[in-house]
C-alpha cells in the first residue's frame, strides 16, 4: 500500500505532456461549465428538464475520470522523463 501511495505521489508531481495536458483543460471546461448550468437551475428556482438530469453526471463525471487516466497512466523512468 505504502508503495502505491509512493507511486501516486511520484506520478502527480510530475509535469504531463501537452496533448494531456489539453485533456486535463477540457475536461475541466466541460465539468465546470456543466456545474455553472446547473447551479443556475437551482438557484433560479426552476426545474430542470428530464434530459438535463440524466446527463448531468455524465458532464461531471466523465471529464474527472478523463483528466485522472490523463495524468496517473503516465509511467516515468528514473530520470524523471515519460517513458514511451
């Protein structure tokens, strides 16, 4: 366990390459945007559409999940340099 945490740790400090990077920017427009719509609806007292409460989850979700396989896949050598 010590040495997963290790390796998380190892893999976050770590600078990602730019296409991965992109990803990570993305998937936070997305979420924070899907967030921004719906505390709107809330706070606006409206009721949110059938189609907006089944997606929703997937707008938050789904770009967290990528921005996490984005960063923590990368696998470094000893040098500190992403390993292809």
């Amino acid at each position: 366990m010590r040495e997963f945490i290790r390796l998380i740790k190892s893999r976050w400090h770590h600078s990602m390459p730019k296409f991965f990077k992109v990803i990570c920017c993305v998937g936070a427009l997305v979420s924070g945007t899907a967030l921004a719509v719906n505390e709107a609806i809330v706070l606006g007292g409206a009721v949110a559409p059938e189609w907006w409460v089944s997606v929703y989850p997937y707008f938050v979700g789904m770009p967290a999940a990528a921005a996490f396989v984005a960063k923590f896949t990368q696998t470094y050598g000893s040098d500190g340099k992403a390993q292809q």
